[in-house]
C-alpha cells in the first residue's frame, strides 16, 4: 500500500455523542497534539446542528447519508444530506485525492470499552488492531462487513474506521473514557507514522476479532410495543459468550426468555439507547482470530 497522505479525524456525526465532539474541538484548537511529519491530519465537526442542539441528529441519521446515490442525488434536501454532501467535498477538495483514512469517533451506551469498528477485512487495518489491541486490552475489533450503500462516513476510503467508546450517556463526557479516546487516537497517528516511515516491524501477530452475525430485536407485541428488557445477567456484559439456555430478555412480567441459538455468540452494542428506534436489542457476533 502506497503511504498515508490524509488523515481525517471525524466527531459528532452523532450530535449527542459528546466525547467525539470535544475531542475534536481540542484537536482543532491545539492542532499540534496531531500534526505528524509525514501526513497531514484534519479535525472536522460532523452534524454541526444537532451538535448545536444536542440531538443525534435534525432530520435523520447522518451517518447513513454517505451513499453513492444520495451523495449525487441532487434532490435529497435534508440537512443531513446537505451535510453529507459539504463533508464529502471538505474530504476530497477541488483537484486533490480524496482523504487516504477515515477516524469516525463516536460513543455508545453498551460497555464496549475501546472498540474499534472495520467494515471489510483490510489487511491494513487487521494489523493496526492487532497492534492496538496488543498494547490495550480495553481495544476490542468488530468487523462488520458492510457495501458503500450502507450509507456510513467510514466506507468513503478504504482505510475508513470507527472508534465506538463506551459506556457513556448521550449528551455526557466520561473523563476516563474521553482520555482513553485521545491516547488511542495517539496511538493510531504515531502507528501511520511509523507506516510511512517504514518502521513498522513485519511480524505476523495474531487477532482476536469479532465478525457480525446478525442482530436482535426486543420481543414486542402484534402492536410492535417492547414486552422485554436486556436481562440484568447479560446488561453491560459486551462482548462476553451467550451460550444456548441463557438468560437474553426479562418481560415485564418476570419471566426470563433465553437465548435459543444453536451456538455460543458474543453480544455488543447491549441496549444502546440510539438503536431502539432501530428496532435493534443488541449485535449478535463470533468470536474469531487471523493471523495478520
């Protein structure tokens, strides 16, 4: 792979995830913390009016505007589409390639730690988790393997990721987690750094990775209203194994509704408050490694 020449570090395409948003403020006022000798780095703010407004976003979901066809659609008036189209040309400005990687920092309210999420397989990006997760062990990988016409920010390169930190409440900063963020985003800059400056050592390292499956909804009436929460067993346990017969869902009434699968998953995104209107309980993945 040719060297890295841009670098873009993304926050608040979700308004009410404030530790993208602050953290990118930082970066802008104090652009020094991540300049790098060799690639230039830029700090952008994402949906700038539901930042204003601390909501997740005005219209709809900024971070599934990033489509092919919405991007050229010049139809699409939303905010967000507006939006999505002004930070398309700030990533690739008039007679200049288009940003070489993507850094989408965003929060959750499940207890992902530090997880850092790949669309595709990149041999790349494999070895930056590795590397990553070898020097952190709160650095979780999930790969979810998406086209561009998922819409996300990260699929525009091909070196696009995200940074998915929790748990933190929307619309609050977790100074642990905030701090946490910021040294890993260090870490990922020196990493592309030492890239270019072809320091990186050519071992074969292991990872330990987690590759979607699927997705669960709550259990809901004929009415679609919820009838069960996440069971006081499996909340804020992301990324542990749920085995056949265990305990998934609470009703309101108190019964327990298991996990009926044939096979041990791993959850996450664990009732993250932003995916019931998804109709989405929680991610189901596998447990995996490669050697990279």
């Amino acid at each position: 792979m040719s060297q890295i020449k841009r670098v873009a570090i993304v926050g608040g395409n979700h308004g009410n995830e404030l530790t993208g948003v602050h953290l990118v403020k930082k970066f802008q006022h104090y652009p020094n913390l991540i300049n790098r000798t060799s690639f230039e780095t830029l700090a952008l703010l994402g949906n700038l009016k539901a930042i204003e407004e601390g909501k997740r976003y005005i219209e709809k979901d900024l971070n599934r505007c990033f489509t092919i066809q919405g991007l050229q659609n010049p139809q699409l008036s939303s905010y967000e589409d507006m939006r999505a189209k002004a930070i398309q040309q700030i990533l690739q400005p008039q007679n200049q390639p288009f940003v070489d990687v993507i850094v989408d920092l965003h929060s959750t309210t499940a207890n992902m730690g530090l997880s850092l999420i790949f669309c595709d397989m990149h041999p790349f990006l494999l070895r930056l988790g590795a590397y990553l997760s070898s020097i952190n062990p709160m650095v979780k990988v999930f790969v979810n393997q998406q086209s561009r016409e998922g819409g996300f920010l990260r699929s525009l390169c091909e070196l696009g990721f995200v940074i998915e930190v929790g748990a933190v409440a929307q619309n609050i900063l977790n100074a642990e987690l905030f701090q946490k963020t910021e040294q890993l985003i260090y870490a990922i800059l020196d990493y592309f750094e030492k890239y270019n400056q072809g320091n990186i050592p050519q071992k074969n390292s292991t990872l330990i990775f987690y590759q979607y499956i699927g997705t669960i909804d709550y259990p809901r009436s004929d009415r679609q209203e919820i009838q069960a929460m996440i069971h006081p067993q499996l909340q804020f346990r992301d990324y542990e194994p749920l085995n056949p017969g265990d305990p998934m869902f609470l009703s309101f009434a108190g019964k327990d509704i298991l996990y009926e699968g044939a096979s041990t998953v791993y959850p996450i995104f664990i009732n993250e408050a932003a995916y019931y209107e998804k109709g989405i309980a929680m991610y189901l993945s596998q447990k995996q490694q490669e050697v990279c």
